[in-house]
C-alpha cells in the first residue's frame, strides 16, 4: 500500500533502488466555485488577505487528486512514485482542475 510517504518530487529515492518502472500515473478533480462564496470573496478583495474558503477547496481538491494518483499507482502494483507533480489549469470560467502525476515505481 502506498502512502504520501511514498510520493516522492525526485527521480531517484537515497538508499533505494528502481527495481521495475511502471510507468504514468494520475489522478485529477475539478472542482468549482460555489456562488455565495464568491460573493464573500468579492468582499475580501476589497480589503485584501487571504480568501480562506478558496484554500480550503484547493487544498481539498490537491487531496484528491493525490488520493487518485495512489489508486492508479497501487492497481499497477507500484510501491512508489516518483516524479510527482501537481498542476492546475481553468477549465472554464469559475471551475479549476487540479492533476497529480508521476511515474509509478517498484522500489527494493
């Protein structure tokens, strides 16, 4: 079972060794702004700071995407990844998708 623990943003792991490359692995989730929120959030540009409610669905949506990219890494039989990444990109006007990638290891 793979945990964040076994997420790794470098190429090679220190003290171990890349037994079998599996290959690309994903997850991804959209998610969009709801509506009163924005309204709140309107406000706070107009005195500045951080627009918590914004952060907590990010920071939400990073999750599961990571929850994902394990689950696809796992059905490969990986025991790491490594290479991993998060991106963000706009779908659409209020909808942000969020991606976890990397390459799905066996490690000694």
């Amino acid at each position: 079972m793979i945990s964040r623990h076994d997420l790794y943003t470098i190429n090679e792991v220190p003290g171990k060794k890349v037994v079998k490359v599996l290959g690309y692995v994903k997850g991804s989730t959209v998610q969009t702004r709801h509506v009163g929120k924005d309204i709140l959030a309107s406000f706070k540009t107009l005195v500045g700071g951080e627009i918590l409610s914004y952060t907590e669905m990010m920071d939400d949506a990073r999750k599961i995407a990571t929850e994902r990219l394990i689950l696809d890494a796992e059905e490969l039989g990986a025991t790491a990844v490594v290479g991993f990444r998060l991106q963000t990109s706009q779908v659409m006007q209020g909808a942000a998708e969020i991606i976890a990638y990397g390459t799905a290891v066996v490690l000694d």
